[in-house]
C-alpha cells in the first residue's frame, strides 16, 4: 500500500485500536494453551491448605491452630475442593432449626419406667408440748396467799403436791358452820351432809375436812394441791407458752422473768394461778409441702431423728392431720403423738422425719433428666441426631425420681441428665 492510499484512509484512533486487539488475540490465546499442556496438573496447593473442623472458613498455608476456637487445623482433602459437588446429607429443615430448640450431642438416654416404687417423704418439724396433758392450777374461792412453795419459771411439780396456803373468810365460815351442826345437831345429817359437800366444792380435800372434824377446830389457812405432774407456769404466760411451743422459738425476757405471784397478794375466786405442761408427753410437729400431702395419711410410719441426738431416733406413727394451712407457713401439719419420758428430748427441738407413706405405681423418670424452669418442667427428647426441648407435666418427687404425668410415652428417649445440654448463656425454647 503506498503512502498515499494510507493518507487517503481517514479512520478514527478507536477503529484502530479495536483491530490491533482482534489480530493479537488468537496469538494469545494460542501461547497460553501451549503453556499450560507443558506444565502438569498437580494438587499441590489443595494439600498444602490447612483448616478448622468447627469454623471451615478458617484457611491457613500450614499447620497451626484455629483463632477461633483454639482447636488444631486439619488438612483439607482435594475432595473438599472439587467444584459442582452435591450435599446430599442436609435439608432445609436443618438449616432452618432455631439454634435454642435443637441440641446435637452424644450423651446417653433413658425411657420411662412404670413400676411400684415406695414412697418417702422426707419433713422437717419441732416438739411441743402435748396440749391434751396440760392443765391449770385454779382457786374455788377468793383469798390471800400465806405460803407459796413454788418459787421460779419451769420448776417440776407432781400430782398432789402442795402448790400454796391461802387464807379465805369464805372457807373459815362454813367450817365454823359445819362444826356448829355437828356439836348442837349432831342427828341433822342432811343439814351435816350439806355442810360437808360445800366445802368439799370450795376446794377442801376429804383428808383436810376430816382433819377440821376430829379436832374441832376450823382451819385458817387451807392447802392448794397440783391435779397434774410437769413443768409449772404462770397463767399470764399460757398464750406465750402455747406460741413458744408452736413456733419453737424461745423468748429469753419470758424465760428469766420471775413470776407474778408473791406471798400475801389477793387472789379472786375462779382465778387461774399457773398452767402445768407436761414434758413426758410431746408432739412432733412435721410440716409437709402441699405437693406430697395427698400421699400422707393418718396412721403412717414415720421415723423421727432430733436435733439434739440424732444418732437416738426413734419410731411412732402419724396421729392427727392438720385439716387447714398455717397463716405462716404454706405447709400442711401433721402430729406424731410419743412418749417423751426416757428420751428427754427438749421442747422446741428440731427434728428430721422421713415418712413411710407405702408403695405407688407411675411412671418415673431419674431426676437428672427433668430441668425446672420456674414452673415449668423440661425434658430433652432425641429425636436422630439431636435432643429436642420438650414440656412435660410432673407429679412428685421421690428417692431422686420425678414422677410424669403426662408429656412423654414409653417409646420417647429422654436425656438422661438435661443439665448437661444446657449453659448458662442459653434460653429453651419448648413445644407445648
């Protein structure tokens, strides 16, 4: 081509630049080709690739350990490479499992077993007194106090023994009056008769008249004597005695107080002077949690171990069931009536008593398996690879068994210890 046929070709520099790249193309294309028939195929830099089992996308050039969670890199394969490979082993549904509903893990299971298991409850209580051997030390007439032979709180009285004298015009004149029948109307005997009996009603006893009669004089001062044997207390402190005894609880100023009654005071008629308790008869006050209650019954072994000698306990039955709630405690109370004579054991002891309340067929599960959630119990369910959080209704627990109600059939595989599925940073979410 001459020059001036080129001077006469007028094109545009973007036309040129576009035909320089068509005509260096196929050379290009070609040396490449030629370039890489003359290097092998090798898989050097698949096998040179290091990874972490847990975090795939982790991927270093040797070996180490992961960032992430600290575990050892592995060697990746030149399988896990190859492009176009087919997943055959997830599903949507896995991918769509909610994170806090699902757990994989490898832990062993258990199923339910419906069988007689006996039952044992155990319940914690105090002693108090035996409210049926308590009685009251009282005067049928009004006098003064002459001579008082109790001295100081909680001194141990029997049955018969002296408590005071008093001195009452009352009782002086109907002595005076039965001595005037018997020495000016000696033949009267119902007027004589009558005379006797009232003072056997204003508190003489039988041997004190007989006493008046054969000396023919009239008595100034006549004996009070304890109808009952125990520890005595002064009547103002009845109420407190019966909460002390309730309660367990010892108020230290009642105990130390000295009592109210002193020689020459003035007593009225029908007064209550002092309130015996008697320590050789005592209750066991159990208090059983209102879930185990229906299973308790009167007439249940029950073995008790007090605080002060634990190693002692000893055996007795349920007497009395509470048939209402304590305003302090949301417990049901049951009484265990025994003899506390040879034990001694101090009122106001807290004791352990574990109730044999007989054999119960249900369904149990161990009590590892069954996680608490306030109100709710949880079971994980395996369902193939996983464990599923499930919620279950359950009845009473015994001997580190949980009873189930109703939640779970005999084929289900349960967890056998759910606490370790869950961490603290973890929130169940369960299928009703």
């Amino acid at each position: 081509m001459s020059n001036k046929t080129i001077a006469n070709c007028q094109l545009p520099i973007a036309n040129w630049y576009l035909l320089i790249a068509c005509l260096l193309v196929p050379v290009v294309f070609t040396a490449c080709r030629e370039n890489k028939k003359d290097q092998p195929e090798t898989k050097a830099n698949v096998q040179d690739a290091y990874t972490c089992p847990m975090h795939p996308q982790i991927i270093k050039d040797k070996p180490g350990s992961c960032p992430v969670c600290g575990m050892d890199l592995v060697k990746k394969t030149p399988d896990s490479h190859r492009h176009g490979e087919k997943v055959e082993d997830i599903t949507l549904n896995d991918l769509l499992r909610p994170s806090n509903q699902y757990v994989l893990s490898g832990i062993p299971t258990v199923h339910i077993q419906e069988r007689d298991e006996p039952v044992e409850i155990t319940a914690y209580g105090f002693i108090t007194y035996d409210t049926r051997e308590v009685g009251t030390v009282s005067t049928n007439v009004a006098g003064r106090i002459e001579k008082l032979y109790v001295k100081f709180r909680y001194q141990k009285v029997n049955k018969g023994q002296k408590i005071m004298d008093i001195y009452s015009p009352e009782l002086l004149t109907a002595q005076q009056n039965l001595l005037f029948l018997l020495q000016h109307d000696a033949g009267n005997r119902s007027l004589i008769s009558a005379a006797r009996q009232k003072l056997l009603l204003l508190g003489m006893s039988d041997q004190q008249l007989d006493q008046v009669i054969k000396s023919g004089k009239p008595a100034f001062a006549v004996s009070i004597y304890s109808g009952y044997s125990g520890h005595i207390h002064e009547s103002g402190a009845a109420e407190a005695m019966q909460q002390q005894s309730q309660t367990g609880m010892k108020d230290v100023s009642l105990i130390t107080e000295e009592l109210p009654l002193k020689e020459g005071m003035y007593v009225t008629k029908g007064q209550n002077l002092f309130v015996i308790y008697n320590p050789s008869k005592a209750w066991a006050v159990l208090n059983i949690f209102s879930g185990q209650a229906g299973m308790v019954k009167v007439g249940d072994k029950v073995r008790i171990s007090p605080e002060t000698a634990p190693d002692k306990d000893f055996r007795a039955d349920i007497s009395f069931m509470e048939p209402f709630y304590r305003p302090d405690s949301k417990t049901a109370t049951v009484r265990v009536y025994f003899n506390n004579r040879n034990m001694n054991i101090p009122i106001g002891s807290q004791v352990k008593a574990v109730i044999f309340a007989g054999a119960r067929s249900a369904r149990w599960l161990p009590e590892e398996s069954v996680l608490t959630l306030g109100l709710d119990k949880v079971v994980f369910i395996k369902k193939d690879d996983a464990f599923v959080a499930h919620k279950i209704e359950a009845g009473i627990v015994n001997n580190h068994l949980i009873q189930v109600l109703n939640g779970l059939t005999e084929k289900d595989e349960v967890a056998a210890n759910a606490q370790y599925l869950v961490d603290s940073e973890s929130f169940i979410k369960v299928k009703q």
